[in-house]
C-alpha cells in the first residue's frame, strides 16, 4: 500500500511539474502572419525599447536577454530582410506612430515595415499557495506595433502576455533570451485571429 502511494504521489508530481505555454493577446491583432509562403522578404526596421515597472529587479541583465532574444527571432526569421535593429529610449510613454515613421523615413535603405517592441516584464515567476501550493516558470510581456510605411497604416498593435510553465515549475533567467524569441514568435508567425 506504502509503495502504491509513493509511485501515486512520484507520477503526480512528474505529471504536474510538466511545462506548458501559454499566450494572451489582446489589441488590434496582425490579420495574417508576417511570413507567408513564397512571398518576398519585407525590408523591416526593428525599433524596441524596455519599459520595466519601477521596482524591477535587475534591469540591466532583463534589457540584455530581451535584445539577445530580439536577436536570436530575427536571425531565424527568414522572410523580415532586417535593414536595422535599434533600441530607442524615452521620457514618459513610448513613441507614436508618427514619431516612429519619422524615424523610418531617416532610415536607409527604406524599411516596407517597421516592427517596434515594448518589452514590460521578461524573468521568472513564482507563486507560492493555495490551490498550488508551487507555480511558477518564466514570463514575457510586451507590446508589438507593426506599421505598414508607405500608407503609414497601422497593421497590429497588440499587448501580449507570454508565459511558460506549470505546477512545481521553478526557472530561473537561463531561458530568457529563447523565451523572448518564442513570445516574438507567438506574435509575429502565429495567425492570432485564430487564438
């Protein structure tokens, strides 16, 4: 009896200690994936910039996994030829659209798309308590603009919270970087009208 609770209370354990991903998405949404099969590669300007909450831990090495992370989803993202990838910063709240089509206009060679990146929240999460006793992994959250230049015509302007992980999950900041890349990912690759 002893042994069958014990390999019952060992496979629970593993079963709940399972990752899982999940996304929300909220906001104007892409009506179709950046990349679509056999299409050109779109000349994209890639501007982003942190926005953390005032009492975020350790800032620095968030804001240098997000562009390590910003990096690693261009570099695999074949159908985006990047012309630049530039971190603004700002007093207050983040660019507008004019503003940041100025800075496309200033660009050379002319972007077709400019994708801009808020990042607000990148690290590990942790809650302690009842009904899960542990719950914890990793956590994306940003905003996405994706600006058509020629029309100056807003394709999508999301807020997305990304998060991976699961019951007895603890992660540290190993993964940040590939965790950053995957929120782009779900993003700017998945047909979000379908979610």
């Amino acid at each position: 009896m002893r042994n069958s609770l014990l390999v019952a209370f060992v496979a629970l354990i593993v079963l709940a200690g399972c990752t899982t991903t999940k996304v929300k998405t909220t906001g104007s949404q892409l009506a179709k994936p950046i990349c679509q099969i056999e299409e050109k590669s779109v000349n994209t300007l890639v501007l982003w910039g942190p926005q953390w909450r005032t009492d975020q831990k350790e800032p620095q090495l968030r804001e240098a996994a997000a562009s390590r992370g910003i990096r690693d989803f261009l570099d695999h993202v074949s159908c985006m030829a990047v012309t630049e990838v530039k971190k603004l910063s700002w007093e207050g709240g983040p660019p507008s659209n004019e503003e940041l089509m100025r800075i496309a206009a200033a660009s050379k060679p002319e972007p077709e798309l400019v994708v801009f990146v808020v990042v607000r929240e990148l690290g590990p999460r942790l809650i302690i308590g009842i009904p899960n006793i542990v719950e914890g992994g990793t956590e994306v959250k940003i905003d996405v603009r994706v600006l058509e230049v020629q029309t100056a015509k807003s394709l999508s302007n999301t807020q997305t919270l990304w998060r991976n992980g699961g019951i007895f999950v603890i992660k540290g900041v190993s993964t940040l970087d590939r965790d950053m890349s995957a929120a782009l990912s779900a993003v700017l690759l998945s047909n979000l009208s379908e979610r």
